[in-house]
C-alpha cells in the first residue's frame, strides 16, 4: 500500500461536536481542516461515507476523553482502523500558547501521520463495566468516609467523645445512637448526619454485592480468584486490578506493568550524574492505590493464615507457589528496608512497586493455564 493512498484523520471530540482534520498520507497537501460535525454517531458516519468515496484508506485518531470510546467501537466494528491516544502523551510544542478544536484536529492528524502517536488500550465492553462498578464502589467508600468524618467533627465540636479503642464498630455505633445533642438544632445536625453514614453504609454494601455477582459471571473471574492468593488482596482488590489493567498479555515483563502503574521512580539523569526521584504516578491512579493498600499486609511476618488457605484452596499449585514466594520476599523486603531506616510510606511503596510483578506472574500463569483448558482466545487474552 502506498503512502498516497493512505488518509489520516484527527478529530477533536468534544460532548456537542466532533472537529475533523485531514493529512494526506504522501505529504503532498498541508493538513487541512476539513469541518465540524454534531456529535453523535449517525453525524459521524455521515462523515465517513464522504471520506470512503475518495477511495483511500482511512486511519482515524482521537483523544481520550469524558466521551469514552463510543466512536473507537462504532469504527472499529466497520472494519476501519481507529486509535485512541492519551492527552498527556500527545508531544507539544514549546511555547505554542494557541489552542483551538480546530488546530487539536489538525495536530492529531500530522502525528497521527508521522507515526508520534501512542495507542492506549481500549478495554473490552464487559471488562469496563466492571471497571465502572469497582469505581462506583470507590467512590462510595469516599463517600462514607466523609460522611463519617463529618459525624465525629460535630461530636468532637461538641464535647463528645468516645471512650473506645476503634471506631465503628457495632459497639460504637449503639453508643452513637445513644447520644443526646444539648440543643434541639444540633439533634436535628446530628441525626442528618448519623443518617447519611447509614446510607452512605447501605450503598457500599449493595455496590459490593453487586461486584461478587458481576464477578461471578465475568470472562476474568479465573484471574480475580488466583490474584486472591496474593497477601493482601481480596474480592474487592482483585477485581479492581483485573479491570483496569485488563489484558495483562500486553505488558512483556513486569516492569512494563509497574511502570504502567506509575509505580517506577523518576529519573533526571545529565552526562556522568544520576538522580531519581519520587514515583512518576503517571499511570492508573485506581490500581495503583489498591495495590498499595494491599503492600500494607506485608509488614507482618510471611504466614498463610486460615483466610488464605481458604481463598487458596481451589487454585492451582503454581499459583500458591508464586504467592507463597510473594510473601516470604516482600514480608523479608519490608523489614531489610525498615531496618536501613527508610520511611514507612517509601518501603511500602517499594513493596508495592514489587507487588505488581506478582500480579503480573500470577495473571499471565492463569491465563496460560486458561488456554490450556481449551478457553477461546478472546477470553485468554483479555485476562
């Protein structure tokens, strides 16, 4: 296929119009913008008729955005070759202070062309509806962490404080009930509060429930449950990690994954001198943090306890065997780091950075284990 019969097209996507720019495969016209367009998919498809009939070979690119990847599926399901690509990956000029719908278009279509562009992965349908659901579960988390926050400000503005150890626990939800606000405007304060923990609670409760029978029937319910080997990882961390890094087989090694994951360190290296930094935090900021919540298990000695061998009990040998190696490694990383007198949240950021090479084993095991059992492709791959 020749350069010239090749036609790059970038579009600006915004939620009430879609900018179209052209590039000539061969460089022999300027990029030129071709229109603005309604958004939505029969405007769109419109568009493309018209493009067709020059007869060349169409390659569609957008930035990832609030509108998803409607438009990447609806193209892709026609047979035409369309790639998503992350703003922040996307190369700026310096000192460029202009920015219109219609020069983001034109500048998607010339790198598009020159090849400048990094495709981000497009999950599945049925992989990103779960990915919403653990999202939706962790925003209720939020939510009734700050409900509960809001109720002990007003207690402690009050006077009023518990005598206990820990709190919500059944013990200190019947002493809240018991409590009686000395003026009738701050009862009515304090109920509303007490009354947004309980459905704050209630909501957490059924976006959990709601993941256990999603998960259940999901094509990546094999992976979830040998990630559950893994110290520190539950139904709820398992299932996160499964839906947004999705399809492990596209990360080569597991340094790949971790750097996916913003867990690698920055680095400002100059001729003969080398400084790292901080982690860049430039990945996926859900998996990430589940993945450090979970290194917190690790600070203890390396033990499978009676919760884990039950999570174990059904899955593979190789698979108990990586999460064995898991901890005895990162329970012993933790304590060697501690010992040099390195800070809490750096070690167990350390551990976690670790962590994701143990995912990243176990997800790429099940899913060979997968294939051997006779599994369609599509499904191997997606886990």
């Amino acid at each position: 296929m020749t350069k010239s019969s090749n036609l790059y097209v970038g579009m600006d996507v915004h939620k009430d119009s879609i900018d179209i720019a052209l590039a000539d495969g061969d460089g022999a016209r300027e990029v030129r913008h071709y229109g603005s367009i309604g958004w939505g998919l029969a405007a769109l498809e419109q568009a493309v008729r018209k493009l067709q009939a020059t007869g060349k070979t169409l390659h569609f690119v957008y930035e990832a955005g609030p509108c998803g990847y409607v438009i990447y599926r609806h193209l892709a399901g026609k047979g035409l070759d369309c790639v998503v690509v992350a703003p922040s990956m996307i190369p700026k000029r310096s000192g460029d202070r202009v920015k219109t719908d219609r020069r983001d278009a034109e500048m998607l279509a010339r790198l598009h062309r020159a090849g400048e562009l990094s495709a981000v992965y497009v999950p599945h349908p049925e992989d990103e509806a779960v990915r919403d659901l653990t999202r939706a579960r962790e925003d209720a988390k939020e939510a009734q962490t700050r409900a509960r926050h809001q109720l002990k400000a007003l207690l402690l503005r009050s006077g009023i404080r518990y005598a206990g150890k820990t709190a919500w626990t059944p013990a200190h939800v019947r002493w809240i009930a018991g409590i009686k606000m000395d003026q009738p405007v701050q009862q009515i304060v304090f109920q509303e509060y007490v009354d947004a923990v309980t459905a704050a609670s209630e909501r957490l409760e059924r976006l959990e429930g709601n993941l256990r029978d999603a998960v259940a029937e999901w094509q990546l319910k094999p992976v979830v449950e040998a990630l559950q080997a893994l110290r520190g990882v539950q139904l709820v961390v398992a299932a996160t990690l499964a839906a947004e890094i999705g399809q492990i087989g596209r990360f080569d090694n597991p340094r790949q994954l971790m750097a996916y994951l913003g867990l690698v360190p920055s680095e400002y290296s100059s001729g003969p001198s080398t400084r790292r930094g901080a982690i860049t935090k430039c990945g996926n900021t859900h998996a990430r943090r589940v993945l450090t919540e979970a290194a917190w298990a690790y600070r203890l000695p390396a033990r499978i306890t009676p919760i884990i061998a039950k999570r174990q009990d059904k899955l593979a040998k190789s698979v108990r065997t990586i999460a064995w190696k898991a901890q005895v490694r990162l329970c012993k990383r933790y304590r060697t780091l501690r010992a040099k007198g390195k800070e809490q949240n750096k070690v167990i950021t350390a551990i976690a950075r670790e962590l994701a090479g143990f995912v990243w084993a176990i997800a790429r095991e099940t899913s060979a284990s997968a294939a051997n059992d006779g599994l369609s492709t599509g499904a191997t791959l997606r886990a």
